[in-house]
C-alpha cells in the first residue's frame, strides 16, 4: 500500500479521534478532575486502561497502514476511539504524542543489557537475568546523561505534522529516559540485581546496595536537571497514571513553553518494595527517589504495591496528593490514615471484575465495600481499573462495567 494511502487512513482517523476530543464531555471532566485532585468533593471518577488485552479488541486487527511509523499512530488512533467507547472519565486531548529521539548509553539505559530467561511457554511468566551478578559488576555502569539526536526528532516529527498536523497537534515529548519506571530506581534495581538478591543485598551488602542506589539517584536527577536547563520540559509532560488537571499546577497543553518541574506532577511507585517493611522500603528506596520527588509540584506515588503500613512513611513525600490503593492492599486501614489529606486511587482486582469472567453482583459487592470503607473517612477516591490481561473475548463488558460502578459511585455522591 502507498503511503499516500497509509496518510489517508491516517487522517481519517484523525478527524474522528479530532471530533471526540472537540466533545463538550471532555471539559466537563477537566473541571471535575481539577476540583478532584484539588482535595475538592465531587462524585468518584473512573477509569479503564485496558489495552494490555488489545489484542482482543476487533479494532486491533483492523490495521491496515503498511509503514510501520504511521501503523504504530494508527493504532493509537483506533484505541483512543474505542477508549471513548468505554464512557469512563478518561480525557481524550487534541492533540497527539511523538517521543522525541533519545540518546542513550549503546548496552542499555545504565550502560548493561538487561537479562530476561523466558518461560518454555508461550505468553508465559520469565525470570530476571541480571547483569549484576557479581558485586565488581557494578563498576561497568555508565552514568546517563540526558541527550537528544534533534536530526531524528525533526525528521519524525515533521512526517507526522505533514500526514495529520492540520487536524491534531503534535506534541514532542522531549523529556529524559529516565523517568516513571525507568527513573523510579526501584524498577530499574530490580532488572539490575534481581528482587531475590536485592532483598539478600539489604541484607548481606548494605553498604554495596547503597552505592548502587546512590550512582542511579544521582544520575536520574543529573538527567532532569540536564532537561531542565535546556528547556525540554513543558506543560504535556505531567504524570500521575490518572488525569493530571489540578487548580494548583496550569493544565497538560500541548507544545507549551519550557517550564519548571515545579509546574508538574510527577509519578513514582516500588513495586520491587512491596516484600519489604516501611524501614527497609524508606532506607533502599524512597530517600533514593526524595531528590526527584521533590523537584516537583505534586506527586502521585505507588502502583501494584499494597502501600498499606506504608502511609506514615509517605507523608515524608514533599507535594505528595495522590496514593494508590490496590487490589492486595486494605481499603479500610487505608482510608482510615488517608483520610481526607491525599486523594485515593483504588485499584480493584481486574481477576474479580473482568478477567475471570463478569459477575455483577461480584462486582457490586467488592465496589461497595471497598466505597463504604472509604465513605466512612470521607475520602477523596478515583477508582483505576488497570492491568487488565484479558477479557475473555468480550471487550463489550468494559462499558457494562462502567456502568455498574457507576450505579455505586453515585450513590457514594
């Protein structure tokens, strides 16, 4: 197929993702995310991110574009219309995102390849195989350093704004490689040194695990500074794994000015910590990612870990406003320490809502218990479902399900 006809399909796609993101609903949830994340009452937001099943939604085999450059925004065309399908409180903006052409160290983000032995299996579990294995290793790290090939960048972004820049903005996304999982430390310690001797290191090599923690602060936030001074982050660049519209911090616009992290939320979890107590998780962790942290206007912490025990040990977290609360952690005691100080994001167990068959009263049942414990504490909650592996075939259940949580959250209103 020519190009030309890769461009129109393209641009189709576009002008109806374009009509979406013109709907009066999308400013209507700006305000209510504003006034949300704010620590303002209004009625609990939902949200679906389900395309770690895409495979299963009949969109994703209608990809017809040949280039494999406007095939990859082809398919984020065709889920942003299928997310509006959902009537959750995702926001569709107008404008799309092109990374811009990062510069990285040739054996990895750190200098080393990171090891995966897969399962015999396929679409099975794998295990680490990290290239720490032995402690001299550590000296083979690089220090990164945030660089851009700008001759790349231009080149992509330009045939983007050639083939759809008329009818969506293209937004560059010139911010580091290190940052959400690749600078939250945790993540990366993990594909460096495995969770199991990473756990033992706490241990056995508290000294040597410092060094190692210290030599990736230091380079992430050598990278944010590095962006910084050269105006590579910009009001786009938010990140809180929800909406990031806030009355405190100006609004995600497109190409905007460089500003200063001070003028952005920020998103940092440890999932790798969730075996560990608040002690070890504060001592190997969270003092490692305090320097980033608090570079920022707001921060959104955790993920899948259960952050339960962890609370008093978050509010150590300058800016902090959002916490995750997930399907393994307890929503009474969570809420009972959150209270109304910090915004609450639930994430129910996707095995229970949609993943393992659809079962409304289930759905019902574990959404109105984990909502009367919060309403007991007047907590500010959004409700997250995310990490959804499958849905047996049956994508149509997404909307139903929205639509019974719906039915709880208003009466939590």
């Amino acid at each position: 197929m020519p190009e030309s006809n890769d461009v129109s399909i393209l641009r189709d796609l576009a002008k109806r993702y374009a009509e979406i993101a013109a709907k009066p609903i999308q400013e209507e949830r700006r305000e209510l995310w504003r006034a949300h994340n704010s620590l303002e009452r209004t009625r609990p937001l939902v949200l679906l991110m389900p395309f770690a099943c895409w495979g299963e939604f009949p969109e994703s085999q209608q990809l017809v574009c040949e280039d494999p450059f406007l095939r990859g925004y082809e398919q984020v065309l065709r889920r942003g219309l299928v997310q509006d399908s959902f009537g959750d409180d995702t926001i569709v903006e107008p404008w799309i995102m092109q990374r811009a052409a990062l510069v990285t160290p040739p054996g990895g983000l750190w200098g080393v390849p990171f090891g995966r032995i897969p399962s015999s299996e396929k679409g099975g579990a794998w295990k680490f195989d990290p290239p720490l294995k032995e402690l001299e290793d550590i000296d083979k790290l690089v220090a990164p350093q945030h660089e851009i090939n700008e001759e790349a960048t231009a080149r992509n972004v330009n045939r983007l704004r050639e083939a759809i820049g008329d009818i969506l903005d293209v937004n560059v996304d010139r911010t580091p490689a290190y940052t959400s999982w690749a600078g939250d430390i945790s993540t990366h310690l993990a594909y460096l040194r495995d969770i199991g001797q990473m756990m033992w290191d706490m241990v056995d090599n508290p000294e040597w695990l410092h060094r190692l923690c210290s030599f990736m602060s230091e380079g992430v936030l050598r990278t944010h500074d590095q962006a910084e001074a050269a105006g590579d982050w910009h009001l786009a660049d938010h990140k809180t794994q929800a909406m990031s519209y806030c009355r405190e911090l100006e609004d995600p616009t497109a190409n905007s000015a460089p500003v200063t992290r001070d003028k952005l939320w920020t998103f940092f979890a440890a999932q790798e910590m969730a075996q560990v107590g608040p002690a070890m998780h504060e001592e190997f962790c969270l003092r490692y990612q305090m320097p980033m942290m608090e570079k920022f206007g707001l921060v959104s912490y955790g993920c899948c870990e259960d952050l339960t025990h962890k609370i008093d040990m978050l509010r150590k977290v300058p800016g902090l406003r959002r916490i995750s609360v997930t399907p393994v952690a307890d929503p009474a005691r969570c809420a009972e320490q959150i209270g109304t100080d910090y915004v609450i994001s639930w994430r129910p167990n996707p095995a229970q809502m949609i993943c393992c068959g659809f079962d409304p009263d289930l759905i019902r049942k574990v959404v109105r218990d984990a909502m009367d414990a919060f309403r007991v504490h007047n907590c500010h909650v959004d409700i997250n479902l995310k990490d959804v592996q499958t849905v047996q075939g049956h994508p149509e259940n997404l909307r139903r399900w929205v639509e019974i949580v719906r039915e709880i959250t208003d009466e939590y209103v």
